[in-house]
C-alpha cells in the first residue's frame, strides 16, 4: 500500500497535470482567435496528454490502494502577447513540471517506495520529450520573426500533430 506522503504528494501532481491542462486549454483559445487552426490542433493534443498525464496518476494512487483527493485548479494566466511570448511560457511551465517530477522522485526516494519511482521513470522521460518538442516549436517562431508567410507554414506543419493514448508506467 502506497504511504500517505507518496500518496499526498501524487495528489498535488495531478493538481498540476490538471492546472497543465487548463492553462493549454486557456493558449488553445488564444490561437483560435487568431484563427492559426495548426496551432489549436497542437495545443489540443497538449490538453489531452496532460489530461492522461493526470489520469495515469489518478489510476495509480487508486491501484496502490491510496486515496484520490481533487485540489483546486488555479486560474490559468496567459502571460505573452506573441506566439513566441507563448512558446517562452509554454517551455518555463513545462521546466516547472519536470522539477516537481524530480521532486516527487524524491518524496519516492525518501518513503523507498521503489514501485513509485520506477513509475515515475515513464514521466521523467514524458519530460525531456516535451520540453524538446516545445523547444523546437519556440525556435522556429523565433527564426520566423514577423514572417507572416512563415508563419503560416509552420501552422500548416502543426496540423499533422496527432494524440496517441500513452501506456504510462
Ligand atoms: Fe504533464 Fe506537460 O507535463
């Protein structure tokens, strides 16, 4: 059975998955408004890994005989004016969700809660791969400057992102 501090502490990161998710969502209506359908679509698919990133941890607490307490999601703030603005908060928010991964690693090693850190094993490289993909999106918007035309490319490209239900853990 999974300890109360392990347990607590998946709590509060599912919080964040879940703030991860409104926060995506209140970007997704930014770029709508601007009508760059691609970039919908890429915040779209955001939205809905992060929902699984939450519910991977959800079903987990669950399956370690632990109990699932919903805290409540802060207001998302759209801090940036620009897409690169955007792409600038995109990539300091998802730093952020490695550093309480890494933090919850720790909260695992301390309680030696081996399965929890072998589960964790699948988020940490989750991680690395978003910060990558957002990494790339921010660099090309920063090479684009105010290239409308480019801009309109990279939209293009951003339409052919798909979500796929991840096997987490
Ligand atoms: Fe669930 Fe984008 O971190």
């Amino acid at each position: 059975m999974i300890s109360e501090k392990m347990q607590n502490a998946f709590n509060e990161q599912i919080n964040k998955e879940l703030y991860s998710e409104y926060l995506y969502l209140a970007m997704k209506a930014y770029f709508s408004e601007l009508n760059l359908q691609g970039f919908v679509n890429w915040f779209d698919v955001q939205v809905q890994e992060e929902h699984a990133h939450a519910m991977g941890m959800y079903d987990y607490v669950i399956e370690r005989g632990g109990h699932v307490e919903l805290l409540a999601i802060d207001k998302p703030e759209v801090e940036g004016k620009t897409p690169v603005e955007i792409f600038e908060q995109v990539l300091r928010h998802e730093e952020f969700v490695t550093s309480r991964i890494n933090a919850l690693m720790d909260v695992a090693d301390e309680v030696k809660d081996r399965a929890a850190l072998s589960f964790l094993d699948w988020y940490l490289k989750e991680q690395v791969e978003e910060e990558a993909s957002v990494g790339g999106v921010l660099a090309t918007l920063k090479l684009i400057g105010d290239d409308k035309n480019a801009l309109l490319l990279l939209d293009k490209d951003l339409q052919t992102r798909v979500f796929t239900a991840p096997v987490i853990g």
